[in-house]
C-alpha cells in the first residue's frame, strides 16, 4: 500500500491525473486495509502453515506400541 501510489505516481516522469487519483485513494484506503490484513493474520495458525498436522492422529497406550523399546529409564 505505500510502494504502489510510488510506482503509480513515478514522480520524474510525466504525472497524469487519473494516476494521481488512484495513489490518493489508495493512500486513503491504506490504513483500512492494514487493519484487516492484520486482524485476518492474527487469527491464523502460522505453526499449521510450517508444521503440517498429522490425517488421522490417535494415541494409544504403552502396551500397545509396537515402536516403544521395552527399557528401563532412569532419570537424573
């Protein structure tokens, strides 16, 4: 919203209005659509983005595991 009106405008070349008018409005309309864009960001999940969430996750007990080790752990 700030690098548009910019690139429109082109300040050392020839302006015309119709571009001016449009940097203008959307000037005006930055802070509104800053504010959507952040309320849309802060409700997402980002970690869903990066980590993609297991189908079909379960758990199961000790017993039945078939990828636990059968060992002693001893913590410190």
């Amino acid at each position: 919203m700030v690098v548009i009106p910019v690139w429109i405008i082109r300040p050392f070349k020839a302006q015309q209005p119709e571009r001016l008018e449009l940097a203008y409005t959307l000037r005006r309309w930055s802070p509104i659509v800053t504010l959507v864009v952040s309320v849309w960001f802060a409700r997402q999940n980002h970690f869903e983005w990066m980590f993609n969430p297991l189908p079909d996750a379960a758990f199961v007990s000790a017993n039945e595991a078939s990828f636990v080790a059968d060992r002693t752990w001893y913590w410190l």
